[in-house]
C-alpha cells in the first residue's frame, strides 16, 4: 500500500489550476461582505432616521388633535358664558317694555328688572341708557350712578340701528368699575319702534383669563380670544397692554378670517415666535378663539425622544462600522493564512508527486485518501479514481491477500516495512520496498490509529545486479523466473 506523512487531503496536480484563482475570489467576498455590512449599518441608520421622521409627524398630528379638542372645548364653555348674559339682557329689555314692571315702586322694579341670574361668574354689573347715553337704571342698586357713556362704540353702532340683536364691543376699561370688561349691549325701543336707549353690560376680562390660566400649552404658548376684526379680548399668559391691541391685517388674521376654524403655522405679530396656531369661531358670535402652541414647545419632547433614537443608532451604525472594519481585518488575515496553507500544500503536493517512490495514505477503514503521481502510473488510474476504493477493490483479491496482515498490524498501531515484487499497469514486475506507518490522533504513540502511510520504493534495478537479468530481458515480465532467481540469490 502507499501513503503520504500529510494528514490533510491533498488535491492531485491537476486541480492545482483553479486553485490559482482562490484568493482573487476570497478579495472578492471579503469587499462583499464588508459592502454588506456598510449596507446593513447604513439600512440601520435609515430606518431610525424614518422612525424620528415619522415620529416627528405624529407628533404635529397628535398637537393638531389635542388643540383642536381644546378649542372646541373653549369655544363651547365661553359661548355657553355669553348665551347665559345675553339671556339676561334680553329679560331686561323685555321687563323695560312691560308696563306692570316699569309701574312697581323703585325697589321692586329694580327687583323686577335684575334677577339673579345677573349673577353669573365674571359678570360685569348692567346698566340701562337712555337716549341719550345716560345711566338710567342700575343693577348695582336702586338708585343709578351718574354717568354719561354716549360715546361709546356699542352706543353709538345701536343708535345708528346697524346692529338690532347682541352687540360685542371692543375690550372697554370701565369707568365706573375700573377693570376691563367685554361690553355686550342690546337695543330696546319705545312703543312706536323708535330708539329709546341701550341695555349695556358684560363679561370681565378676568373671568377669560382665569378660564385660560388653567391650561399649560409650554413655554412661549397661549391662548388668544380676539374680535373678528382683529381687536385682542384677552390672551394668556395674561398681560394688561394686551387687551385692546389690534392684530388688522396681519397675514395670520387674513388666514383666520378666511374660514371658520383650521390650523396653520405663522409667526405672532405681538411677539415674532412661531406658533402653531388652531382656531375657530365662538358659536355665531364675532369672536375668534385661538391656541397658539409655540413650535419650541411642540418639538421639545420629540427633540429628547429624537436625541435618544439617534444616539441609540449612532450607537449600532458606529457598531457596525467597527464590526466591518474587524470582519474586513479577519477576512484578511485568514486570507493570508489560507494562501499561505495553499502554498505549502502546492509545494508538498509538487514534491509527493515527483517523488520516485508511491506514496499514499489509507484510513482505519482501508478506504483510499490519498495517492501522488508515482502510485497513480503504477496502477494506471487517477488519483480521483482511487481515492474512496478499499485496498482490496484496489490490489485484488490476490495481492490484498499478501499485504493483508502487514496492513492489519499498522492499524494496530505496529509499524511495517516488508519487500514484495508486483506487476505494475504495464505488465512489468516490478521489485519494491513496502512500509506502512500508523497515524494516530493527537501526539505521541499512544492516541488511537486513524489511518496509515504507505510508501512504496522500486527497488527493481538494484535487484538486477543480484538476480543477472538484463532490463530488457524478457524473464522481467515472467514473475516466476523473477522468483526463481531472487530465490538463487538469496540462497
């Protein structure tokens, strides 16, 4: 039999050419893989980007969502406050034209006139005019306060008959109270339908800003309640120089003007910082409610939440660079170790192959693993061919017989060395030299055999000088007359 002292299998020569090509194809899955792993770092990095995006947009929705809900829900508590004054302006008016009321004593006329549901939160005490503009009845007491208001906003729109139902006023600062209110005033007329005077009174400025105080929109927000055509009601945070401002035609007016509710971003005229601004109309009043939440505010918590993904994804993008770089660098390294092994075995398959000697090696099994050049053209198959056959498909039955037992005490662990003649692929009987040597696992000899080296050395032209045969003599292809004079010999 015949063996290799390589405990890797080696391929034969004529697989050596597209291992040539080995380590291009290595470069080229080493730049692929570190491709693919910039690509996936880079995919990382694009999906927290859209996640902080889409963050950011449901955010504006959910602000959208949650001011418009508290428009709303100003909007209807501050014309339910309105609706409930108005109805008692109107009760006024109507007791001013009631003939039974006007005929009762002071006392209970005043009674008559200014019930108790004057006596709502925030409103401002009523007052009736006469004609000419003057304090004829009071709701403050029985006698009137002197006082003059013809030169009022709402006196005068109600004398010249433009309005015939509620009229809202401009902030007025009072002068009989002294605080700012929000002057609501209706008409009543004389019998024959002409103008007798007005019904004044009024919601205070301080009841919108303590309805408004109780919401916190964030820093650089508020909550403004204006006239249709643009006069500031009350605005929080509350400032004093607010009330009465005018916000006539500014760009964010326009806008707000053009529909009856919405939202938009623009930036305050009263204070340059950009808001978000959600507002609607209050009920069929002329008055406009807006929630204006500064975009600083807005953005501070998806600021902190972007901050957090973004490190997080830096994080693993900066991981992964590190991770392409590592990979890259073993990649690398591996691919010098394996041309390096490519390279050794190239030599050490070159020398078993010119060697004259047939070497090869054979497992526990007897199973081929491994033939060079010489051992191929000594049984005239491929190394492809041989490798797998047992070491009887390989012999036959004849000269496995013989090698047999020096075979079994190699697997044993018992080296082997032996003469035997055989007759190569050519016909010619060839004289050799045979060892079988164990290979165990692990170092040392104590590990279990796995297989055995085989080498086999022809000795055949030495043995010509002993036996007196010629090379070309014809007794060499006769393994009897071999035998014959190698017996001479011996003898």
């Amino acid at each position: 039999m015949r063996g290799s002292p390589c405990k890797v299998t080696l391929p034969s020569a004529s697989t050596m050419k597209p291992e040539e090509h080995r380590p291009r194809v290595q470069k080229t899955r080493t730049h692929l893989l570190t491709l693919i792993t910039l690509l996936l770092t880079l995919g990382i990095g694009a999906l927290f980007a859209r996640a902080i995006w889409t963050l950011k947009d449901e955010h504006w929705t959910a602000t959208q969502r949650i001011n418009t809900s508290l428009a709303q829900t100003l909007d209807r508590s501050i014309a339910r406050a309105i609706d409930a004054y108005d109805l008692s302006l109107q009760g006024v008016v109507a007791g001013l034209s009631d003939p039974d009321i006007m005929g009762l004593p002071a006392r209970q006329r005043h009674s008559a006139l200014f019930d108790q549901s004057l006596r709502q939160r925030g409103a401002a005490g009523v007052l009736v005019l006469d004609v000419r503009g003057d304090v004829v009845f009071d709701s403050g007491g029985v006698e009137p306060r002197k006082a003059n208001l013809a030169d009022r906003g709402y006196f005068q729109a109600l004398q010249q008959g433009n309005y015939t139902g509620l009229y809202i006023d401009a902030p007025l600062y009072s002068r009989v109270t002294g605080k700012h209110t929000l002057a609501m005033a209706r008409p009543y007329y004389q019998a024959d339908g002409r103008f007798a005077g007005v019904v004044v009174g009024g919601l205070r400025i301080e009841y919108f800003s303590e309805l408004l105080s109780a919401l916190d929109l964030g820093e650089h927000s508020g909550i403004t309640l204006f006239r249709s055509d643009g006069t500031v009601v009350v605005r929080f945070p509350y400032r004093e120089d607010d009330v009465g401002k005018s916000i006539a035609g500014t760009d964010n007016l326009r806008r707000i003007q053009a529909e009856r509710s919405g939202s938009f971003l623009g930036t305050s005229v009263l204070d340059g910082v950009e808001r978000f601004y959600t507002f609607r109309q209050v009920g069929d009043y002329p008055l406009i409610l807006s929630v204006a939440q500064s975009t600083q505010s807005i953005l501070a918590g998806w600021r902190r939440s972007a901050v957090v993904l973004g490190g997080f994804a830096l994080l693993l993008m900066l991981a992964g660079v590190v991770l392409a770089a590592l990979l890259t660098r073993e990649l690398r390294r591996r691919q010098q170790v394996a041309g390096q092994l490519q390279q050794a075995e190239h030599y050490l398959r070159t020398i078993l192959d010119n060697l004259p000697s047939m070497v090869s090696y054979w497992d526990s099994d007897q199973r081929n693993r491994f033939v060079n050049k010489t051992s191929s053209a000594q049984y005239g198959r491929t190394a492809e061919a041989l490798r797998g056959l047992t070491a009887r498909e390989v012999l036959g039955e004849k000269d496995y017989a013989i090698v047999r037992p020096y075979v079994e005490q190699a697997l044993l662990g018992h080296p082997q060395l032996f003469e035997r003649t055989v007759t190569d692929a050519s016909g010619q009987v060839r004289h050799t030299v045979v060892s079988h040597t164990p290979d165990r696992d692990g170092d040392g000899d104590q590990g279990p055999v796995r297989g055995i080296f085989g080498q086999m050395t022809d000795i055949t032209v030495r043995n010509f000088d002993f036996i007196g045969f010629a090379p070309g003599d014809p007794n060499n292809a006769n393994p009897v007359a071999v035998a014959n004079a190698v017996s001479r010999v011996n003898a």
